[in-house]
C-alpha cells in the first residue's frame, strides 16, 4: 500500500515540475523529503536534500552518518543515498553543498533548470551558492513551494494519519486540562503535557511534535508563541494551552484557554463570542469556497462585538518538523483566492490577543466533500477550575 502512496507522490511531483518547466528538484525540506521517500531523522540542523528527475529514483544527499542510517526509513536503495564527508560538516571554507554539487553534475543534464526550494528553513544561504557555484551550466530557480502545495491534498492514507493524530492531541490536552492547577509550575505541567504527547493512547504511540507546547498565562496570555518558565500558575489568571498530536509525522494542532478562578466577563463574553466564530467558520468550509470567504464567516460573527484578529484564522497542515508544523501554502485570510477541496487540512486557529489578556479556540479539521470533519471532540467553551 505504502509503495503505491509513494509512487502517486513521486508522480503528482513531476507533474508539477513538467508544468514549471523544471528538468530537476532540490528538496530541503525534512517533510518533503519524509512525504517523497519516507526518511525521518533528527538530521535536518546540517544540509541534506533530495534531487528528483523526471524518471528513476530520488537521490538523497546527507551526512555521512545520517546517509548510513537512511535505509531504516526511506524507500530508496543503496544506490540513490549518498554521504557527504564528516569534515565537511561545519566549516567556514567549504560546505557539503560543494559536494552535492560536484555528484549532481553528474546526474543532471547540463541546461537543464533546477527548482530549489529556496524559502526552506533548512536551506541557507551559503548552500544556494555552494550549489550554484558547482551547477554553473545550469539555471536554479525558486520551486515556490512546489512539493509543498503537492502535498495540500491528502490520500486517504494520509487522512487517517491525521485522525490517529487528533486523538492524541485530544488526549493531551486533556492531560493539561487535569495538570493545570494553581501553585504548580509552569514547567512540571509542560512535563505532563509533553509525556502525553509522546506516549499517546493506548492504541497509538505518539511522536514528537514541531512545536514544544505554548502556553502564556496571565498578562502575557495577550501575547501568542510563549513557552514556559519555572514560574507557578496562580488562581485569577487565564492560560492560553496550543499543542499538537503527532502520529506518523503527521501533525493534528489544538488550542483551548484554561481559567483558573472565576472569569473576568471579558474572558467569559470572549469565549462565547468566539466558539460562535468557530461554528460560523467550520460552516462556511467546503469545497469550491475560497480562504477569504471563509475569513468573512468569522468576522461577520466577531466585529459587532468589537472584536477583531489582524491574523490569519487557520492554515494547511499535514506532515511537521520542526520549526513548523504548517504546510506554507493555503491560509484562511482576507484575499485569499485558493480554493478548499475534500482531502485538504487546516488548523483553524481563533485567537483573540490584546494587551494583557488573550483567549484562543482552534480545531484540526479535514476537508470532505460536503464540509469539515473535526480531529477533536472537545468542548468549545472556556475552561473553568473553580
């Protein structure tokens, strides 16, 4: 089954590269490489990358360490992984791009246009011009996230990756839920989170996630993307809980606002306001309807409350590493043109930050023929420990 995934991959990819008049592509990209061969490694801090052809197998460049260890995941043979010397790693003279270049001459026609993937968090650079200075006879142009919007559609294989992923997320956050008290720490509580996370259910491990959990709390609950410290939650404040399930690599995001006390009737309106925003936006989600429409659902719901989110709403997601577990490609905003269709993934992300206070509500959801199926099943209301 995984062989056919693979190939229909590999295919959908090459048709994409004929349609931008590629005759090859460098992938950098840890989940492209993972969707395209299956390799999964903690390597992607030092260069590694994929050249695919029109025809044949792949190429995977890595360290030499990382190559010797690349049967275990990938689908390639022997052949088509190659390792790049240990003295190159980390070297203020040369870079192991210059080696990839010098066996790429090799494998790639000269004239022909490579696409790199030039916006890549894991390509630098110093690697473009070591790859250009070695590739002189042919012409790199940014692919734009070509593998990327490949992968938008999911298989069904892939969809019920993203299913095993939403109940782990479902089952972490229930975690935080129960670990969430005052006058415990913020880390020992991002222990248990993590813990969770990691064994999952009973019927499914778990894998490690693209982000640590995120959690503001208090004053800085205004302010999104803050981790943790040693310091200890206290009753009267709120906390903003965002985490991910991750099966497979495949990453299922969830976010819900935790008060302990009483809450403020800012919060408590808020809350309301918002988990009507949710249900307006998962109706308006359907194939043939664009992102923008669907970020009119929402604020249609938001501003006569006088509320309002400068931010997108959601974004696709799919397969994760770090830094990110979003696919770079559609978003749910004003002006988006792109169109939803069945088998396509998103994080859909509510959350309200102002100065001092913050209140977030998300749900993963995929794409069905007649609207949105939900990861999760948890309750949107604002959670209370009294």
């Amino acid at each position: 089954m995984l062989a056919k995934e693979y190939a229909d991959r590999l295919s959908r990819v090459r048709k994409a590269m004929a349609d931008k008049g590629f005759g090859a592509l460098v992938v950098c990209d840890p989940a492209n490489l993972f969707y395209l061969t299956g390799y999964n490694a903690w390597s992607f801090y030092t260069p590694q990358c994929l050249l695919v052809g029109p025809d044949g197998a792949p190429h995977l460049f890595a360290r030499a360490m990382d190559a010797l260890g690349a049967a275990y995941t990938c689908n390639l043979d022997d052949d088509h992984i190659h390792g790049y010397p240990e003295d190159l790693v980390h070297r203020p003279d040369v870079h192991p791009f210059d080696w990839i270049a010098d066996v790429m001459r090799g494998l790639v026609p000269a004239g022909e246009v490579i696409g790199v993937e030039c916006d890549c968090h894991y390509f630098s650079p110093r690697g473009y011009q070591a790859l250009e200075r070695g590739l002189p006879a042919n012409r790199l142009i940014d692919c734009a996230e070509l593998v990327n919007w490949v992968r938008v559609v999911k298989s069904s294989y892939e969809i019920e990756q993203l299913r095993i992923a939403g109940s782990i997320a479902e089952h972490a956050m229930r975690a935080a839920f129960n670990a969430l008290r005052p006058g415990r720490r913020q880390c020992d509580v991002v222990a248990e989170i993590m813990a969770a996370q990691t064994c999952g259910t009973p019927e499914h491990g778990g894998d490690y996630p693209a982000l640590v959990p995120l959690l503001p709390t208090g004053k800085s609950a205004g302010t999104p993307h803050l981790t943790w410290t040693q310091g200890v939650f206290s009753t009267g404040e709120a906390t903003t809980v965002e985490l991910a399930g991750t099966y497979g690599r495949y990453h299922a995001p969830l976010a819900r606002t935790v008060m302990l006390g009483e809450p403020p009737s800012r919060l408590l309106d808020t809350s309301k306001v918002v988990a009507e925003a949710m249900q307006a936006t998962l109706a308006a989600m359907r194939p043939g309807v664009d992102g923008g429409t669907v970020h009119k659902a929402f604020d249609r719901v938001i501003k006569p409350h006088g509320l309002q989110k400068d931010s997108r709403i959601g974004y696709s997601i799919g397969i994760g590493y770090p830094p990110d577990w979003g696919e770079r490609t559609v978003s749910l905003r004003p002006g988006e043109r792109t169109e939803l269709a069945a088998g396509m993934a998103f994080h859909v992300i509510l959350g309200i930050w102002m100065d001092d206070w913050g209140y977030e509500l998300s749900e993963p959801v995929v794409v069905t023929d007649t609207g949105v199926e939900k990861l999760t099943d948890l309750p949107h209301e604002l959670t209370v420990w009294r």
